[in-house]
C-alpha cells in the first residue's frame, strides 16, 4: 500500500481514487469533483506533516495519524497544524471530509458525502446525492443542493441557497437555519431548533403541506392561506399550500419560525 509523509508544498497524482477520507485541524481545505486524474496538491504545511495513503480498493486517506474520523469533534490537542490542500476526485467518489477549525469547500460531488467540522466552516457547492454534516459550532452552507442534506450541530448555523432538496433534515440546539427551497413532489424538509431563528423561503405557487410548532418562539407567515393558532405553551402554523405532496415541517422551543414568500419555481426547462 503506497504511502507518503508530507512536510512541504508538493503534488501527487493518482491513477483511481474510490473512496476519500481527508481529516485536517487548521487552514483550508478544497475537495472538487474532476473528470481529469485524481490528484492532491498542497501549498502550505505548518507543524506536523500529513500522511497519506492509497490503498489496493483505491481509497485515499489524507490525514494525521492521531485525528481520527470518529475524534474529530472531540479534539482538544494544541499546537501548530495548519496546512493548505485541494483533492479533485471523480465526481461519484464517496467523501469523507473533517476539519476541526479550518474552512472546507466540497464541490460539485455526486456520491455519499459526510462532512464534520468543529468551528470551521463548511460550504456545499453543487453537491448532491446523500450528505450528512456535522458541526459543533462551525457552519455550514449549501448551494444549489440536489439530494439528500442531513445537519446536525449545537450551536452552527446552516444556510441552503437554490436548493432544491428530496430531503433536508436540520438539527440544532441554538444554531439558526436560513433556507430558500423549491420543492419536488417528493421533497421533504424536516428543521428542529431549541432556541435558534429558523427562516424558509418558498415559491408563492409552491406545492406543499406545512407544519410548523413552537412552545414559546414567535411565528410568522407570508402564506394566508395556512391556520395559525395560539395556546399557553403551544403556537402553531399548518395548512396546504398548492396541491400539497410535498411536505415541510419546522418545529422549535423558543426559536422564532419566519415563512417568506418568494418568485415563482422555475419550471423544468428553466433548471436545464
């Protein structure tokens, strides 16, 4: 099994890559969907090299030998690692991507893709297929989704720009959610909050059921055609939007839930 220690700038080229797992504290972090030639090339190393293996099943395993997948959230360790990298893999290449304080894009991936991060921030750019990200503060945004985001943090935010989801699900103690939806037939979107704002913007001519609840946090609609209602420990907003199918249900303690109204959903023709 072929293996390198990188303590300097440099580049490496790889004849297939099938899987990714790439695991890196501090710096900056680029993954991109390629049709060319796999390949890693870093710009800046400060503290501890990397180590990389490719192994015979062509998995790519860019890290430090003591940040584990599973530790990532947890680690605690100080001292310099820093360091500057961008990975192009094939397009349906499975992803594993952490970071602990370091900015990471992922970009235009296609496969399963899971994303964790403890401060730094995380942005999906074009990514579809299956992703779950986790965060401890760090935030994460999404554009153009096509597929499947599961999100789940203490106190990140997420932000879904253009997206366009079969499935959105957002979990997040005091972390604020800001998504600008189209809706599929088949869309579901699913967002839970304790105490962070969660906003949703959907076409005026969207074709959804709705569900939102709240025990204490203030809801606001841009859609009159939902029924709101109020109790001691219980504020509610449902209804049928269109023709239903979809579904969108926002729940939070003391969060405040904002429903906005926006252009039209662009047509099939529109999106090609």
């Amino acid at each position: 099994m072929p293996q390198w220690t990188i303590d300097s700038p440099g580049r490496l080229t790889f004849e297939e890559v099938a899987a990714l797992n790439v695991r890196v504290v501090a710096g900056r972090l680029a993954v991109l969907a390629s049709d060319g030639p796999p390949t890693l090339e870093v710009t800046e190393v400060d503290g501890s090299p990397l180590v990389v293996t490719h192994d015979d099943d062509g998995r790519l395993t860019v890290a430090y030998k003591d940040l584990t997948w599973d530790g990532i959230l947890g680690w605690l360790r100080s001292g310099p690692r820093r360091t500057t990298l961008t990975l192009t893999v094939p397009k349906t290449c499975p992803v594993q991507a952490g970071v602990v304080s370091a900015s990471a894009v992922v970009a235009g991936v296609e496969g399963i893709t899971g994303v964790k991060s403890v401060s730094g921030e995380i942005v999906l750019d074009g990514v579809s297929g299956e992703v779950q990200a986790e965060t401890v503060s760090g935030s994460v945004e999404s554009r153009g989704l096509a597929g499947d985001l599961s999100f789940s943090s203490v106190s990140g935010d997420l932000t879904v720009a253009a997206g366009r989801p079969r499935r959105l699900r957002a979990n997040t103690v005091s972390g604020r959610v800001t998504a600008d939806l189209e809706l599929a037939p088949t869309g579901h979107v699913t967002l839970h909050s304790m105490s962070g704002a969660i906003v949703v913007r959907l076409p005026h001519d969207v074709d959804t059921d709705v569900s939102i609840r709240s025990t204490s946090g203030r809801i606001e609609s841009a859609f009159p055609e939902l029924y709101a209602t109020s109790a001691p420990g219980a504020r509610s907003l449902s209804g049928r939007l269109g023709g239903g199918m979809a579904s969108l249900s926002a729940t939070t303690v003391s969060g405040a839930v904002t429903l906005l109204s926006g252009h039209p959903a662009r047509r099939e023709e529109e999106r090609a």
